[in-house]
C-alpha cells in the first residue's frame, strides 16, 4: 500500500475522533473502587474495563483531555446494580399496564482537581439509567448482562453530562447564571444555584427566593441552602412563609436555615414556634434552631467585646 493513501487513511482516522476544545481538563487518573464493584456481580466488566470506556466518553465530550499525569482525578463508584420491576410504558387503551423486568443502575462521579494553590475543587455528579432486560421465564443471563451493560453506559454517558454541565456553569457569570435560574430544565437550574452559592451572589437573592417555590423539590432545597451561603436575611419572610405550606416533616431544615440566617425577625418566629407549634416535630426543631441563634448572638456580642477591650 502506497505510503501517502497510509498517511491519508491516518488523516481521516483522525478526523473522526472528537477533539478537545482548548482548555479542555486533563484527566490524569480515573479510579473505580474495586472493592464495591466486587459487590455488584450484576456488572460484568472489570475495573479496568469500566476505566477505560469511562475515559473515552470524558474525551468524547471535548471538555476532557486524558493526560498521564494530569491534575484532574475522577472517581467513579457504582450506587446500585439491581432488577427492578417498572410498569411498561405503552398499553392498549382499557389494559392494565404489565411489569417487565429493568436492570437499574445509578453511579457517582467526583472529580478531584488541583488548583494554583494546591486546594482541592471538587465536583460530584450522578447518572442513572434503567434498561429492559427482555428475559423470559428461563432467566436468560445473557439477556441480563447485556441490559446492565446498557445501562451501565447509559448512566456514565448522563453523569459526564452532568460533570460537564457544572463545569460549563462555573464558566458564566451571574448574570448568565440567574437568567438559568428561570430554565425550563432542573438541571440546568440545580446548577447554577450550585455556582451561586458558591459565589455567594447577593444580586442572586430575588431569584432564588423564587426557587424556594420550585416545582422540583431537589432545587427549591439547594435554593434554600444556596440562600443561607449568601447570609442574606432578605430570605428570612419567605423561608418563614415556605414553613406554613410545608408537611411537619419537611419544616426542620427550613427551620434551621431560617435560625442560620439570623436577625429579630427570625428569633421572634423561631422563639414563638418552639412553645407555640401544635406538632411536637416542628417544636424541637424550632427549639434546636433557635438555641443556635441564640449561642451565635451571644458569641458575636463576646468578640465584639473582645475587640472593644483589646488595647
């Protein structure tokens, strides 16, 4: 074979694989805790196995560089590796929807990258995915083992996904980050809550307050902790209205970040809870909140103390 149809059949191999954008992350280790997929025999790839198909779909994504050495560590653990009985999803009209079989799998992803300083960032994703597994009355592994396969690479490709997404977050800046607020993806919401807490956006205070509202209930929950990174006691009224509209079991949290957040407002309403609640649930979560507001005051008015005293 001629040495420049060689060259060129190189060239077009080339060509066909994604390349890495400029500044894509180098992946230098990708680690699979052994010991947990030894539990998972529902898995039949070995570790190895599963780190190499996980790096070619972090390159696929063009965010990701693997580079012997690199400062980006992903860890992947597997969750669940279970059968699960789901309805199926189309019947005829006046049929009772059946069961089939699905092999459910749900992993994590935590990157581990060094910065400038030699702090660590970190990030965690999840992925899950469920596949039918087709198998009869004879129990066909086969047909199994190629369901939890598929699943497999389903939830990894949705995890990376998601690991890409929140890297592609922290790269916008709070304006991009608080027009997410109003997407019609949760994920795309969940995010940038994530990055905004982190930068404890004041101008992000309006926008979350209406997340509290959310019809997710994982977001409404990260826009309530997202609210307490920030320290802005604008949160206290709505937080104190979220409580009236909640279940006595999902009050707690609320009842805390209200108490972190601080302020006479939040004291008063926390103070009258803790006696005046109907449900005792709701009252001894009010009186641990308020017992914290009341311990940070008074280590406050002991520094500012402190301070006045010193020479």
């Amino acid at each position: 074979m001629p040495r420049t149809y060689i060259l060129l059949l190189l060239l077009a191999g080339a060509a066909c694989k994604p390349s890495a954008r400029s500044g894509a992350l180098q992946v230098g280790q990708i680690t699979v805790s052994e010991s947990i997929l030894a539990g998972k025999p529902e898995i039949g790839e070995s570790a190895e196995q599963l780190r190499k198909e996980l790096g070619q779909i972090l390159e696929a994504t063009g965010r990701f560089a693997m580079k012997e050495g690199g400062p980006v560590t992903i860890r992947m653990e597997i969750e669940r590796a279970q059968r699960v009985f789901a309805p199926v999803p189309v019947v005829e009209q006046g049929q009772s929807p059946a069961e089939r079989e699905m092999a459910e799998v749900a992993l994590d992803l935590e990157m581990l990258s060094a910065g400038p300083q030699g702090e660590l960032d970190r990030l965690l994703a999840e992925g899950e995915a469920r596949r039918p597994t087709n198998a009869d009355d004879t129990l066909d592994p086969a047909a199994r083992h190629a369901a939890f396969d598929a699943a497999l690479d389903a939830a990894m490709r949705e995890a990376v996904t998601a690991l890409k997404d929140q890297i592609e977050a922290r790269r916008k800046t709070d304006e991009q980050l608080i027009a997410d607020l109003s997407s019609q993806e949760a994920r795309a919401r969940d995010y940038a809550i994530r990055v905004l807490a982190d930068r404890r956006s004041p101008a992000a205070v309006p926008q979350l307050i209406e997340r509290l509202q959310d019809p997710n209930p994982d977001v409404a929950r990260r826009a309530a902790g997202a609210l307490i990174a920030v320290g802005d006691r604008r949160a206290v009224r709505p937080l104190i209205e979220i409580t009236r509209k909640r279940r006595p079991e999902d009050v707690g949290p609320i009842l805390y970040a209200i108490g972190s957040l601080g302020g006479s407002e939040a004291e008063a309403f926390l103070f009258t809870l803790e006696s005046g609640s109907p449900d005792e649930e709701i009252r001894r979560a009010a009186q641990g909140a308020y017992a914290d507001l009341v311990r940070r005051k008074q280590e406050e008015a002991a520094r500012v103390t402190d301070v006045r005293r010193a020479p």
